[in-house]
C-alpha cells in the first residue's frame, strides 16, 4: 500500500526534492496534499503533474487564479493558513510533511500531530517554538516525528537499535558557512547576496542566512533536545567545513557513531518518508578515496554570537525560544532587503530577548501573542538603527 503524503511547503527547497523522492518511488509513495505560500504557478505545474486529492495556496489573493488552472483536475482548491491545517487531518493523509517556513508551520503540524499523523518534519522552528508542546501531544496521539534536517536523521540513524540510556552526548557538525573564519571587520560589510553563497548546500534563502550566522545550528540545537529527549548539555556543536559527516552520537564505553554521505538533501527526505525501510536510489555516491581530508574545529561564538543565543533560549525554556525565533525570522527578512547589516542581527535578537515578557509554562495561546509581541519589537529595533 503506498504512503499518502501531505507536504507543506511543495514549492520550497525541502518540498521540490520530496516531490522528486516520491516520483522515484512511485510504488511506495503518493503526494495527495501540496500546499504552498505564494508560488501560484509552480504550485498549478505542480498539482497538473501529481494531481492531488487537495490542494491549498496560503495567499487568498492568488486562490482565483490556481482555481481557474486546476478547474479540469477532480482536485480540491482551498485558500488560507487555516485550510492548511483542516487538510493535513484527511483520513487520506497518512503522513505529512511539514516543511513550511518559520513560525507558519506550527499550527499545521500541531494539528497533524493532534490527529495521530506521523510527521516528517523539516521546519524546525515548530520544535523550537514550541517543542513541549509538540512532543507532549505526540506521545498522547502516538503521532511519530521523523526529523529530515540532515544533521538529526544522522543522529537518528545512529540510535537505532541502542538503549538511549547510554547516549553520553549527540554532535552536531556544521559546515561553517560562507564566513567561517572570516574576521569581524570584513563581516560588517557583507551584504545578503554574499550570504546566500553556501559553499556546500542548496536551500531556501531563509535557511542559508541561518547557516551563514549560525542560528540555524543554534535552531538545531533546540530542535535535537526535544526530538531526542536530551539535557542541552549534551548536545555539541562542531564546525565540519566538509559536509561529509552529518552528525554523530557519542556513547557512555566512549565509541562514537557518525552518517556520512554526500550533502544531498534527497537522502534525509527518502530516509524520513520510507522509515523504517531503507529504500534504494540513484543518488551519487560518496568515494573515501576522492575525500582528502575531514577536519573539524570549534565554532567562533564571539562573532557567530547567534548560537551563543540560541543555547541561552534553551536553557532559559519557556517561552524564550519563540521569542529568540521570531526576533530571528524578522531580521532575516530586514537583512535579505538591506535594511539591516550582518552583525547588527545578534544585537537586535538579544535586545528583543530581554525586553518580551517571558512566561515559565506557555500555552498555545502564549507562544501566538510572544511571537507577535517579539516581531513588534524586532521592527521597531530595526527601524531604530536605519
């Protein structure tokens, strides 16, 4: 019986090379839900390709045109954030993944999980909002989350078949970035073009600034304490320029477990979506014989000082990951259109996590209003250094 998959997010990084892992596997997989932001057009080539039981274009503006394109196909067209989350409940959906970006991909997932769906899960920021929240009502549903950032499949993949009570710590390997070992001078002056340059990967711009500041291993970080059910002081951050080992797992008689393999985002979606089976493809292969070295050193968390936060939010818990998140997306967004530099973000994100109210025990409710209330500040921080 082929798995029915919902993907969020189908015109995105992590969505496109799902929809390429599924039509590999036609035998085993079926895309009945796409959902998408605002790419109208690449969400219609897509629903034309596939033709999905549902599918949802989040801005209304762009409903009448996808309607009109779609009209011939037994396909429903629905518009808005919240059918996004009324479609992943079908019981057609067995599984979805969740790789809208940033805080939107929260209430589609919870509601998922709330349904017992098994989640592949690509949008971290919905662990590091609300990671209590997520895992709680997961062991209540007996929704499973398989996680497809490749640094947690690595970790996943590792912990098969051991007892969890002898993981000593987990290892988080980045690449660094396009400024590893880059000075403070010269990071004051890059520009979002000069960022968007990732010597090793493929991915939306959001996520590529991320990694160029390093706040996408801090996201990671948080993200692997709840996927894992680990204390944050076990879990490390090693900066691997290489790309080769996606992470490791450290274990208590001192062995150490590491996934290696070609930086390939296809790999961790195929892994995630066909667990517990290792399907097979014709993905290139990595040669130990063509890689001449693997190296690793410690992250600069004097200039990256976002990870530095991102350890901070962690173990202040609460709601101070959803505010670090939000002050996040925010000057992302302001850098990507040159309204702020590279090293004024950190600057405005820790201002924001001092001045939001934070909350010991949040509910839903809390993390919706801390993370208006944290993009409120966030702007007006921006705005104050223009």
């Amino acid at each position: 019986m082929k798995k029915r998959i919902a993907i969020l997010g189908s015109t995105g990084s992590i969505g496109t090379q799902a929809l390429e892992v599924i039509q590999q596997h036609k035998d085993h997989f079926e895309a009945v839900v796409l959902t998408a932001g605002n790419n109208a057009d690449l969400l219609i080539e897509q629903a034309l390709r596939l033709v999905p039981k549902y599918v949802v274009i989040a801005d209304e503006t762009r409903y009448a045109g996808v309607k009109e394109a779609l009209a011939r196909l037994p396909t429903t067209v629905l518009a808005g954030a919240g059918a996004i989350s009324e479609v992943v409940c079908d019981p057609e959906v067995d599984m979805v993944l969740a790789a809208m970006v940033g805080f939107s991909g929260l209430l589609p997932t919870l509601a998922a999980v709330n349904h017992g769906k098994d989640i592949a899960l690509a949008n971290k920021e919905t662990l590091v909002v609300a990671g209590a929240l997520i895992t709680r009502q997961a062991q209540k549903s007996g929704s499973a989350i398989y996680p497809i950032d490749s640094e947690h499949s690595a970790i996943f993949q590792c912990l098969c078949g051991e007892d969890p009570a002898s993981v000593e710590k987990l290892i988080l390997t980045a690449s660094g970035g396009p400024f590893r070992g880059k000075k403070r001078e010269y990071l004051r002056t890059v520009t979002h073009k000069e960022a968007l340059k990732h010597p090793n990967w493929c991915m939306g711009n959001k996520v590529t600034i991320d990694s160029a500041t390093l706040m996408n291993k801090g996201l990671e970080v948080i993200e692997a304490r709840w996927l894992f059910n680990i204390e944050p002081r076990r879990i490390e951050v090693v900066i691997h320029p290489q790309s080769v080992i996606h992470s490791m797992v450290q274990f208590a008689d001192g062995s150490v477990k590491a996934q290696l393999g070609l930086p390939d985002m296809r790999l961790p979606i195929q892994y995630a979506l066909g667990y517990p089976k290792r399907l097979p493809s014709a993905f290139a292969r990595f040669s130990f014989t063509q890689c001449r070295e693997l190296t690793f050193e410690e992250p600069d968390l004097s200039l990256f000082r976002n990870l530095r936060l991102a350890y901070k939010a962690l173990h202040t818990g609460g709601n101070m990951p959803c505010i670090m998140n939000a002050a996040n997306e925010v000057v992302v967004e302001e850098f990507l259109n040159d309204r702020i530099g590279f090293m004024e973000m950190p600057d405005v994100i820790e201002e924001v996590m001092g001045q939001v109210k934070f909350i010991s025990d949040p509910g839903l409710g809390d993390y919706q209003e801390t993370d208006g209330e944290a993009r409120r500040f966030a702007r007006e921080k921006v705005n104050g250094k223009r």
